[in-house]
C-alpha cells in the first residue's frame, strides 16, 4: 500500500483541493502557522479620502503552501491547490520568501471570481521516503476600517440597474 502524507501549512483558513494519482491516499493534516506567498497587486484604486478612512494596522506573517510526502512508495501526478492572501484597500501582502523543492515542476496563481488568489502546485513525482515542499512566507499588513465623516456621500443601490458583477456581492450568503 502507497500512503502519502500531505501537510497543509496556512492562516486560519484553509481550502485545499489534492487531484492525484495515489493508490492509498491517506492521512491529511492541517497545521495553522502565524509565523510564516507571491506580491499580489492591487484590484482597487485608493479609498475615497471622503469617505473610508484607515485606523490602525497589524502586520502578521502567514506560511501558505503544502509539504508532500511519499510513505511506503512512489506518488505521481500530484496537483494541489491552495487560497493565498491578496492585496485590497485595507491591506497589503508582500512576499518574504519561498521554499520550493526541485521536485516541483510548476507554480502557477490564479484569481477566481476576481476576488480570491489561489496557489495551484504540480508534483509530477515523489520518490518514496521524499518530502517536496511548495511553501511562500507571506506578511500581510491590514489596516482597521474607520467610519466615514462624511456619510452623505453614499446612496443606497438600485438593485434593478446594478450589473451581475455587483449584485453577486448583495446576494444573501448561502450556507
């Protein structure tokens, strides 16, 4: 029997999707780590100086990636994915490092629904007993978010000439 033993390494959050070609897949495990990604630009222009106003900001380190380890054989075809922190208004990422193994054939991001940055990671082989790392430290600064001084400058949407883009964010969440 094959087993692989994957380790995902992020924030408080994690989503991973693991496509791959293991006879016996077994064993994946969460670790949260605020000690340790790719810059991220920024999708907005400034905030309105009218309006949204910054307070005070936290920086924090965060290590987004995945450690891949091949117990009892060889794995193959190992595509992974995981959600990396971007930058917005209230907050900026900066890359501090990346631990990248040989082994690991491609790293590419993509951005989804135009909001969410995601790792995808391709490990064509492991060799048995080997662990490969695709691992960046990232430090994010996010700023606290003020009220305005001046409200008048926000109205209420018309829902009826909002585009699709827009209203997805005024849906109600589902659960």
């Amino acid at each position: 029997m094959i087993v692989a033993r994957l380790i995902v390494v992020a924030g408080s959050f994690v989503a991973l999707a693991l496509a791959a070609r293991l006879a016996g897949a077994q064993q994946t495990k969460v670790v949260p780590n605020t000690q340790f990604g790719v810059e991220a630009s920024t999708q907005f222009a400034a905030p309105d100086a009218r309006g949204t106003k910054l307070g005070k900001d936290v920086t924090q380190r965060y290590q987004i990636g995945m450690l891949v380890s091949a117990q009892g054989g060889p794995c193959q075809g190992i595509y992974a994915t995981a959600p990396v922190p971007t930058d917005w208004p209230e907050q900026t990422v900066q890359v501090i490092t990346e631990d990248i193994s040989p082994n690991v054939q491609k790293i590419d991001y993509r951005i989804i629904g135009g909001t969410v940055k995601q790792m995808l990671v391709s490990m064509p082989y492991i060799a048995p007993g080997q662990e490969v790392k695709a691992l960046v430290t990232l430090e994010i600064r996010r700023y606290s978010l003020l009220p305005p001084d001046d409200t008048s400058i926000f109205v209420l949407p018309n829902e009826r000439k909002l585009s699709k883009e827009m209203r997805q964010y005024l849906a109600e969440s589902v659960h």
